[in-house]
C-alpha cells in the first residue's frame, strides 16, 4: 500500500490537475458488482432495492478494499453497483463523486480540508475537523456521512528492540530524547516530509527540537519501513493505518501534541444521488462506524503482506462482522 499524499499538494496546483486526471481516469469504464451478498446486519429489506449506484476509490490498497466494502454493503442492501474503484490520483475520484460520474467513496477528511478546499491549518479535534469539512463541500455538490475512527495520518515508529532501549511512547518524549542524548534520534524520511510544513520541520518546530541532518536518512516509503524494522534508523515516518506497522511489530509514537492533521475516513456522496437514495446513509453507517486504524492495518497487511485481492479481504471482512451473508 501507499499513496503519494496528493491530500496535502497545494490547492492551486490540485485545480489545474483536474482536467488532465479527470480524462485519463477512464471514468466512463467500470464492470459491475457481481457479489452474492445478501443482508445480514445491513441491509435488511434491502432498501436501496432497483438503485443503480456507482463507487469510486483511489487506487491504493487501503482505498480498494474501502471502495469494494462500500460496494459490497450496497449490493446486500439491494442496489446494482458499478465498480470504478481504482482511480489514479485523489483528485480523479473526487471529480468523479462530484460530478456524478459515480455516487459515493470513502475520502479523508484531511484531503478534503486541505487539498480540496484549500485551507492550509488543519483542525485538531476530529469531529470538528469533519464537520467543518461537511459545512463547506455541502456547496460543491458533495456530502460527507459521519466519520469514522480510521485516521490514516503520519507517525513516527520504532522496533521493538529500539523501544526496549529507549522507552519513548509520545513524540515528546522523542523531543525529550533528541535533548538528552542527540545521537539516539536518527530518521528514516521521505523526502517529501523532509521539507513540507506539516512534515518534519513543522514537527521539530511543534515539539521544540532540532535534529542534525546528518542524523536524517531521505529513502522512498517502502524501504522506511524495512530499515527501521532493522533498527538502521531509530525512527521512521509511517502512515497509521499501514498494515506494515503490525506484520513488522513497530511501536508508533503518539502525536501528543496533535501536530499531524487528521485523515478520518467517511463516506462521501454525491448530494443528488443521496437525496435519491437516502437509505445509502443507513446502510453504511453501521460500517464506517467498525473501521479503525487496527481494522485498517489487518486488512491493508492482508493484501500487502499477504498478497491476497483488495476486494475478496473487504468480502471476507464484511462476511466475518456479520454484515452480509454470502449466499
């Protein structure tokens, strides 16, 4: 898994991207749902019975295995749904939603502040961050469902071994660490956190610290997570919801200080098709209220660790919570 974190590109630059992505996201392709799904949890009397509705994702794990829950819980409430998971780029998918081309996909409530909306402080407090989202994508056409508790969001994490040595559980005691003894806090980056403002130098400046640059390694995301499970690097940048984190055994350290913008998962409809069909808010509710980073990390793990398909894990996941039955 992992996506470039085009939630954070600027504004300005997301805009004038639209057009290209939008075009070449081969949005008018899709192949329909074909599920064997009937109600368990949800669904029951299958309300959305005769919709035809249409679900987009992005085309990381975390984002297909979303996409294909989202679909699978349609499908066992009634509808016929068309699969456009997949979709490069956050801003192909959001376009899609948008203009109708598809009606629903878990997005972030980050992207949306940030990316989408153009503001550049994030809210701290998760619900408010959601609810500002919501007050001002209600105008595009776009309507957020309440969130969930998945927030896929950067973090630092050690080994085990490492943990063991140095005892840090918070990013403050890091800070505290990089005081007491320089040497012992290295990092593995990617050089996109190496330089943004809500990467690492907004962290050193959040926290009160100021690590050398000779004790910063820049590498790509992948091998971040292969280095530090070595114990090469101290710590290294994560993302929250990163099945690595748990197949690995790495302890991530607490944004105490809730420097990290949050990036809640929630469902996101197209305004139209939700006044159509406002029984998609009922079925999906109980779902999104499920996901949490642990839920997250088992699922991505499933496919990135385990090499299984995005949407059979989402299949399985609904099947075992009970959701729908496979018949």
């Amino acid at each position: 898994m992992r996506r470039t974190r085009a939630h954070a590109a600027p504004a300005a630059l997301a805009l004038a991207l639209v057009v290209t992505l939008v075009s070449s996201c081969g949005l008018t392709s899709g192949s329909p749902m074909t599920d064997d799904v009937s109600p368990g949890t949800i669904g029951r009397g299958e309300p959305l019975k005769g919709a035809d509705l249409t679900v987009a994702s992005k085309e990381f794990t975390e984002q297909l295995i979303l996409g294909a829950i989202m679909g699978i819980a349609f499908q066992a409430a009634g509808a016929q749904v068309l699969d456009r998971t997949g979709i490069q780029g956050s801003i192909g998918a959001r376009e899609a939603v948008k203009n109708g081309d598809a009606d629903a996909m878990y997005e972030y409530t980050g992207t949306g502040w940030i990316t989408y909306l153009g503001n550049s402080d994030p809210i701290p407090d998760p619900q408010k961050q959601w609810q500002a989202v919501h007050d001002a994508d209600l105008k595009n056409g776009v309507t957020w469902l309440p969130p969930s508790a998945l927030n896929n969001t950067y973090a630092l994490a050690m080994n085990q071994a490492n943990f063991k040595k140095y005892g840090t559980r918070t990013m403050s005691e890091v800070a505290a660490l990089s005081k007491s003894d320089p040497s012992a806090v290295t990092l593995c980056v990617e050089s996109e956190f190496a330089n943004r403002a809500d990467g690492l130098p907004g962290l050193e400046k959040a926290y009160g610290m100021s690590i050398p640059a000779k004790n910063i390694t820049q590498m790509d995301t992948g091998i971040i997570y292969t280095q530090v499970a070595k114990g090469s690097c101290t710590y290294g940048e994560v993302f929250t919801t990163d099945g690595r984190i748990k197949s690995m055994n790495l302890e991530v350290m607490k944004d105490d200080k809730k420097f990290f913008p949050n990036y809640n998962a929630a469902p996101v409809i197209n305004t139209k098709a939700l006044k159509k069909h406002p029984q998609i808010a009922e079925v999906i509710e109980p779902v999104t209220k499920r996901l949490n980073n642990t839920v997250a990390q088992e699922l991505n793990a499933k496919v990135d660790v385990q090499g299984q398909d995005p949407h059979e894990v989402a299949l399985d996941w609904m099947t075992a919570e009970g959701f729908v039955k496979q018949d």
